[in-house]
C-alpha cells in the first residue's frame, strides 16, 4: 500500500532532515544540470524520476518510480526529467 503524503513527510524527517516538504511536477517537466548547498533526497510517491549526474566518470540516466529514495551529495551536479504522467515526491533538505 502506498504512503500516504503525511506518513512520507513523517519518514523523511526521521531520516534527519529538518526542512520537509511534497513537491508535483507536471508531465516531462525537466531541470536544467544544477546544484544544492546541502545533501537532499527524494522519496517518491508517485511518477518517475530520471536523474543524471553529468559530471560523473561516464555519466548514465537512471529512473526511478514510487518508493524510490534519491539522495543528491551537497554540491553535487545533477539533471532531472520528470516521466509522461509527471511525478509527486517528498523532498527533504
């Protein structure tokens, strides 16, 4: 059975993060290679989530779907595209 957002929230600041918050992005919604100041993580709820690290020793897309958790390093460049139906997840910070 699927979290429900208030138990994914819940789990997600028990991993120690202090700013929490769900997040939707529309269908094959993408950004642009950027960074955070501080370590970040998705849990996903529903959708996919593609995500590359270009400046990796040969970088490689990788998707994600519903119970996935994404942690992005501090500083870490990264490059997101969203699924056909879009994607709902937690985000932690």
């Amino acid at each position: 059975m699927a979290k429900s957002r208030q138990e994914a929230e819940k789990e997600v600041a028990s991993w120690g993060f202090n700013h929490v918050f769900t997040w939707s992005d529309g269908p094959n919604a993408y950004y642009p290679p950027h960074t955070h100041s501080g370590l970040t993580t998705h849990l996903i709820l529903k959708g996919q989530l593609t995500i590359t690290y270009p400046n990796d020793k040969g970088p490689k897309k990788e998707t994600f779907g519903p119970g996935a958790r994404i942690d992005v390093d501090a500083r870490r460049l990264h490059e997101v595209w969203m699924g056909d139906e879009g994607c709902t997840y937690v985000i932690g910070e």
